[in-house]
C-alpha cells in the first residue's frame, strides 16, 4: 500500500512540474489613438446626417446617444471624459456668431475650445441605409407518425412522434447598416487629431412558426448599429481594461538586454 501511494505521489509530482504555472494579471491599456490619450474635456459641436430617406424624423436621437456614450465611458471606476454641457455650447456659438461646421480653421477652434473650456472639439457625420427587407428559406421538422405513449403520459391521451420529416418555411429578414465618422479637432492646435470611418450593421430575423416572435423596428435596428459602432470606438478613444494571461518560466533562454534582465530580475 506505501509502494501504491509513493508512485501516485511521485506521478501527480512529474505530472505537476511538466504543466507551466501561469498567472492572471488586469491592466489598463491606453487608447489606441495616441492622439486621444491625453485628452479629458469633449465638446460635441455637431452630429449631422445627409440622410434624407426614412431614417430622417429619428436623426436628432443621435447625438444625445453618442454623447451618452461619451459620458459613461469608465476607467477605473471613474468616468473618463468631462462633456462639456450643450446648452454652454448652443449659447457660445450663438453669442459668438461662430459656425458649427466640422471645418475649423486654428483661430476658430482655440476661441471656442477655451470659451467652453474643451481639449478637442468633436464633430460627426452618420448614415444610415435604406430599411432592406427581404425573404428567405429555413427548414422546420414537424411529425408525420406518432404512437400512444406508455404508461401514465398514454392514459393521459399523450402521444409520442416515430416518424420526422423536414419542410421548407419562407422567412423574412430586415436589415439596416450605419456609417459614423467622428472627427476629433484639438483646441491647442487647430489641427484634426483623430478622424475615423466606423460602420456596422443590425439585423431581425421571423420565421412562421416563431409565434412570439416580431421583427424589429428600423429605428431599433439602427440603434443596435449605433452601439456596435460605440464598441469599436471604445478601445480607440480611452483606455480600457485588459486580462493578461502570464505563463511562468524557471529560467530564461531569450538573448534579452542586461539592463531588462535586472529589471525582471
């Protein structure tokens, strides 16, 4: 019996050592766009479409959505952007006769980033799709055989399928896909610092034998765009949180520096 458990020892032991221990490690990583690291206070300028089809009674939903999005962007607990107020902006601008055109030369931008008190002034243009609905095939199985079950389920007047066969059902499908340019113009500088083309898509799918089912509005589906393209930009414009897998290793075989060794050491 100690022979027994000495070799169980001595296999978990050889096992164990031939496994690499890893370590699980969270770190915040900056944003993607170097140029939007150092930013902290937003001004939302603009958010305009040049939609003119179905989408154009629900555009101004927009921008309180994109400047929601702004607003709850979280980093360590912490909201990570300061938004500048609209009805501040909305007054400025009035006041100032300046334009809310995405086009700012140096001068104009530096005066109403420090009238509002704004690091980058942003600026954005979306559009959305035409409302696509189409049709298409999917299989259902249904019973072509059934027997009485046994016992209690059978006097109960239950009945059990032998038999399956597949059936072709026409479904309908509705889809939408938006584009978002954000475009970001520093204060400091009078420069575009950031500018990127995002697009995403939404669809919803109802087949006949869905009963409970309902196809998705258009406004909803262009909504869901939206917050795809929201998910993109997060990693670009903030930090963001990262879990980093470590493998540890007994010694090291790399041509690393000296200067690197002592560190890890």
């Amino acid at each position: 019996m100690k022979n027994i458990l000495f070799f169980l020892t001595l296999f978990v032991f050889i096992t164990g050592c031939k496994s690499t221990p890893a370590a699980k490690k969270s770190v915040v990583m900056p944003a993607k766009i170097a140029s939007m690291q150092a930013a902290k206070t937003l001004a939302v300028i603009t958010v305009e479409s040049a939609n003119r089809n179905w989408y154009r009674n629900s555009v101004s939903n927009v921008q309180p959505k994109f400047e929601s999005f702004l607003t709850n962007i979280n980093v360590n607990g912490k909201n990570h952007f300061n938004l500048v107020d609209r009805t501040s902006i909305d007054r400025v601008i009035k006041e100032q006769r300046i334009s809310s055109s995405d086009n700012f030369d140096e001068d104009t931008a530096a005066k109403l980033g420090n009238l509002v008190g704004a690091d980058i002034l942003v600026t954005a243009h979306f559009l959305v799709s035409d409302l696509e609905t189409s049709t298409y095939k999917d299989y259902e199985r249904y019973c072509v055989k059934e027997r009485k079950s046994g016992g209690l389920m059978g006097k109960l007047g239950g009945t059990k399928c032998e038999e399956y066969r597949d059936r072709t059902i026409h479904c309908k499908k509705r889809s939408v896909t938006v584009e978002f340019t954000p475009k970001g113009t520093s204060v400091e500088t009078g420069s575009i610092v950031y500018a990127k083309n995002y697009k995403a898509g939404s669809e919803s799918k109802r087949c006949p034998n869905q009963k409970n089912k309902t196809l998705k509005s258009g406004v909803t589906l262009v909504s869901e765009s939206f917050d795809n393209i929201f998910r993109q930009m997060r990693r670009d414009i903030a930090p963001y949180g990262l879990m980093l897998e470590l493998h540890l290793i007994e010694g090291d075989k790399s041509k690393m520096p000296a200067i690197a060794k002592q560190k890890l050491a």
